[in-house]
C-alpha cells in the first residue's frame, strides 16, 4: 500500500510542475485545473504542503500579489523546476513511445 500512495504523490507532483510549466498560478488555480484534468479532489493541506516542498526543493517560487483586499501566493517554475519539468515530459513521451 505504502508503494501505491508513493506512486500516487509523484504523480501527483508531476501533474503540478506540469500546470506550473504553462505559467504561473495560485494554488486554488492548481486545485481546479487538478480536478478537471483527473476528476480527483487536492485540498489546500495537499497542495500548499507540496508547493512549499517544492519551493525548498528550488523547482517553484512564489510571489506575493494583492487582488483586491486579499493578498495571493502565486507560484512559477524557476529556471532548475522548468528543465526538470521539460526533462520529465520529454521522458514520458519516450515511455509512452509518443
């Protein structure tokens, strides 16, 4: 079981560097678009705790941005999340023999 949910939290990790490769967003963006492409539900206890991992990791930055009286985490690749990112799709194309 302990090998599955593993399996599942990279997915999982994949799928956000992948929607943080089209741009930057916050994390109720990465939510939706999680659940539109999966139909699987992220909560903010699984999607800010893997944004801050990999934003200790070096692969994302967040910027702070004030929409109207709130103030919002965006989150971008860097430079080292963007070639792990690229890096990673290019490998999945060539598994999946694409």
């Amino acid at each position: 079981m302990k090998r599955e949910e593993s399996f599942i939290t990279n997915l999982t990790k994949l799928y956000v560097l992948l929607i943080l490769s089209r741009g930057p967003a916050h994390g109720y963006d990465i939510m939706k678009e999680f659940k539109s492409a999966t139909g699987k539900t992220l909560s903010p206890g699984q999607i800010y705790p893997l944004l801050s991992a990999m934003q200790r990791k070096g692969f994302v930055e967040m910027s702070a941005k004030i929409e109207g009286k709130r103030q919002r985490k965006i989150y971008a690749l860097t430079d080292k999340g963007r070639e792990f990112a690229d890096n990673l799709k290019g490998k999945i194309v060539k598994l999946l023999g694409l």
